[in-house]
C-alpha cells in the first residue's frame, strides 16, 4: 500500500486528516445495541442475579450471550425498540451479536413473543433464559475463517492508537520530531485504519452468512423462548395477582416454581386463560358504552386514554426517555372514565363429581368452575364450588367477592378425592346453601355417574329450588357411555360430552352466564 502523505508539504493535510477523524469517530464502548432504561436495567440485574444467564464456554466466533440476552430481554420487555448507532457498539457486537438479533426480531416467533411479554417482567426473563439455553446447547460449529480477523482487527486498533498517541505525544514534546518521523506515524495510522475498514467489510459480509446459518437453531430457540413465555403468562395470568403485574418478587416466584411442578394445574391455567378470553370477547360484544364520560384524571399506562401532552413527549428523542420511564411505571396522565355497572343475576354454586372415573377430566370441569367463579366475581356474586364423590365424600370452598386469595383458588383447583359418585349429598349442599343467603341460585353439577335417588328428594328438591327461583344446569360427561338418567329429573338443561366436545359445552355455557 503505498504511503498517502510523502512529503513534509503533506503534514498539514495529514494533520487536518487526523483531526477530522478523531472528530467524527464515536468512542464504541457499548456492548448492548438497544437503548435501555435504568429501571429495565435493574429488573434484568435483579433475574440475572437469582438466575444467571447460560454462556457459551469459549468466546470464540460466538456472541457474547451476556450482552445478547439483556438485548433480547429489552426487545421483548420494552414497549419501543430504539437501536442505539452502530459506531457506539463495540466490534464483536456489532459483527456477531447484530446479525444474529435482527435474526430473532425479524423471525415469524417475535411478535407472538413479544406480545406476551411487554411490560411483564416474568415471562419475559423466563423466554430469553428458555432462548439462551438452547442456543448454547444447540450452537452449530460454522466454519467461518473471516471471524478469525476479530484477533487481528483489535491488533490493528491498538497500532494505529499507539502512532496517534505518539503524534500528539511529539507535537506536546519540547523537542518535537522529525517531519520524516511525523509522516512515518501519520502513514502507520492511516494504513492500520484503513486496513480496519478492509477487513471489517469483509467480516459483515461473513457475518451475514453466519446468522443465516444459524436461522434454524434460532428458530427452535424462539419456539423454546415461546413455550416457556406461554406457560409463565398463562400460569401468572391464571393464579397470580393481578395488581403485581407478572412481577418478579418472591411471592411470584414462589408461585410459579409451585404451579410449574403440577400437571394439573398447568392444565387449568391453559384452559382458564382460553375460557376468559371467551368471556373477555363476550362482554366486549355484549354492550358498547361508547367511549365513556370523561369525569377525572389518574395516572397508568392506557395509552388510549393518555391526555395529548403526554403522547407528545414522543415527539422528540431528549423527552421520549422520560415518557418510556412513566409508561413502565404507570405514572402516565390519563383520562378517568365513568362507565356502567352490571348487575349480575343469580349467585353461582358449582357441583363437582370428583370420582376416580372422572380424572381425566378433572383439569377441565376445575377450568370451567373458575371461568364461572370469574364471572360472578365481575358480576358481584357470591360462589360455591361443591367438591363430591361418595357419600361422605363431600367439601365446600365459599368465594365472597373480594374476601379470597389466589392461595383459596389455588387449593380449590388442586382438591380430588376419587372413589365412587353419589349426587345427593353435593344436592343437599346447594339446598342448604340457599337457604343460607345464596339467592337465584345459578347451580351447575358436573358428573359422570348414576346415582340412585328418592322420589321423596326429587320432589322436596324441585319444591325448594323452584321457590329459591334456582335454575339447574347437568353436564354429563357420557362419553362412550348411557349414564346419567338419574340426573335428568333435577336439571332444566343438560349437556352430553357425547353430542357436544368439551369446549363447545364450556362456550355455550359461559356465553349463557356472561351478563
């Protein structure tokens, strides 16, 4: 390469050049390429220290996983993806990590991803711990001999720091250098520098074909990232507070390595969260309020309801930092909205077969009963869930509205006896219940099994539920079977899992209660 600068007519350009370069080169000493907040940043330290991220045992050719997964956390946790400039990011980021996240964001699994993840902290460490342990376990060996000029890139950066460090150190020097040496230091900064830009060009073009090879393994690094964020959301979204917002404290923690270790109730969250999307589309459907009156103001994160001068923070980089802060801390100024109550109708006793037979559909006949003891939450009802099997095999879990806890349901889903099935006893329970305050009882029994009973109950159950104005639902879970005769005389409507699948019987009956 022949020498740019060859005479000492030459130093001025030289020194205009070098200044000219050390004005517009940004410093690159960030590992992250998104934008972040403090407040993020502490969220992610906090998982971080209590469940470190899984990293590869060489660096090698291999993206810093540290830095990628706080990357892919703030993608997938932050409302806004602000990519910071490329110059800020270190190399190795810039030419590994890069590629490989426009990867992950551009992938068909992100959106989904992201969008049970935003503004929820557990399902959202939870995807990128799931993402990070396949992609170290799964990591293919990809010949790329253009990675290996990473080693000789930073070789060259500390030679052209070193003859401009001795260029400034000669003009400050009180015998200054020769004007051949200045163009020897000058020559040696420019060649290192330039030979920098040659070999950068060629690792991005290298770059690019090795996150294309890697497409598959990130693939199946999202679908893990996606199964493991669906099972937190839906876990949290099930047996959670709702006032802590899938937040990672002890009592979340606590509550989701719990539910995490049983079948059963993982199965009720993924039916429970289907059944209130149900319900959610019903009530939607059901009434229109319009867009409300407009009678306060209060602070949240509803951005449809956030007054102008808050959404025009947005309008310039130096105030969007502030808005992002008070979106994730709810303190956003917004619009309060007076809108309708509903009235609901009757107060809700769910009657449980739990004998041995039914097991196999214990995870759903729990789904449904808490679909239910959704409703008349909302509503302002009152709630029973009556547990039976033989006939003294019988337990009632009471929910007043709002004097229970997520640990009450939690119980009550997890309650199962097994052994044979006798209808009267949970009958005789709802009797008694309404003569103790539940009125227009709304009672739902769901079973799978014949129950000899008295004409004498028949008839002294008719006459109580009819002056209670109760209505009885059966749902008679006959599949493959004849049973259930001696259910009819007590219902006003009964379903067969033998005409209707489980699902639609779920649907036809919680569209019925929604008011």
């Amino acid at each position: 390469m022949r020498d740019r600068y060859q005479k000492e007519q030459d130093l001025p350009l030289a020194e205009r050049w070098l200044e000219n370069y050390l004005l517009t080169r940004k410093q690159a000493d960030s590992r992250q390429l998104l934008h972040t907040t403090r407040l993020t940043d502490l969220i992610y330290q906090g998982f971080a220290a209590q469940q470190p991220i899984n990293r590869f045992s060489s660096d090698r050719n291999t993206p810093d996983m540290e830095s990628l997964a706080k990357d892919l956390f703030t993608a997938l946790y932050s409302p806004i993806l602000r990519r910071k400039d490329e110059d800020s990011v270190k190399l190795k980021e810039r030419m590994l990590s890069k590629p490989l996240f426009e990867k992950i964001v551009g992938s068909g699994y992100f959106n989904e991803l992201k969008g049970l993840c935003e503004d929820k902290e557990l399902p959202s460490y939870d995807a990128v711990s799931a993402f990070c342990n396949v992609l170290v376990r799964d990591f293919p060996a990809i010949d790329t001999p253009e990675l290996r000029y990473l080693d000789v890139i930073e070789q060259l950066t500390m030679q052209a720091k070193k003859a401009i460090q001795a260029i400034y150190d000669s003009r400050n020097s009180q015998k200054p250098a020769s004007a051949k040496k200045l163009l020897f230091l000058y020559n040696r900064a420019d060649r290192k520098l330039s030979q920098i830009e040659c070999l950068t060009a060629k690792i991005q073009k290298a770059a690019v074909r090795w996150a294309e090879a890697l497409e598959p393994v990130i693939d199946t690094a999202l679908r893990a990232a996606l199964h493991e964020a669906f099972k937190t959301h839906t876990i949290m979204e099930a047996w959670g507070s709702s006032n802590e917002e899938m937040r990672n404290i002890p009592m979340n923690q606590t509550l989701l390595n719990y539910v995490k270790n049983s079948k059963q109730l993982q199965e009720i969250a993924r039916l429970l969260g289907r059944y209130r999307e149900l319900i959610a589309d019903k009530r939607k459907n059901s009434y229109s309020y319009g867009r409300g009156e407009k009678y306060d103001l209060t602070t949240g994160n509803d951005i449809t309801n956030c007054l102008s001068s808050e959404l025009a923070l947005l309008g310039m980089a130096e105030t969007e930092i502030l808005f992002m802060r008070r979106y994730e801390q709810k303190r956003l100024m917004q619009y309060r909205k007076r809108t309708a109550v509903v009235k609901g109708r009757g107060d809700m006793i769910v009657l449980i077969d739990e004998s041995g037979s039914t097991r196999s559909v214990a995870g759903w006949a729990k789904a449904l009963a808490l679909a239910l003891l959704d409703i008349a939450s909302r509503d302002g009802r009152k709630f029973a869930m009556v547990h039976f099997a033989s006939a003294d095999r019988i337990r009632t879990d009471l929910f007043e509205p709002g004097h229970y806890t997520p640990e009450d349901v939690m119980k009550a889903a997890e309650q199962f006896f097994g052994g044979g099935t006798n209808f009267e006893a949970p009958l005789k329970e709802a009797l008694r219940l309404m003569e103790n305050g539940y009125e227009n009882a709304d009672i739902t029994i769901i079973t799978d099994g014949e129950c000899s009973l008295s004409e004498i109950f028949t008839e002294e159950f008719h006459k109580k539920t009819a002056a209670c104005k109760a209505t009885v639902t059966g749902i008679l879970l006959d599949k493959g079977g004849t049973c259930g005769k001696s259910l009819e005389p007590f219902c006003d409507k009964i379903y067969h899992s033998s005409d209707l699948t489980e699902d639609e019987i779920a649907l036809d009956i919680l569209n019925s209660k929604v008011s």
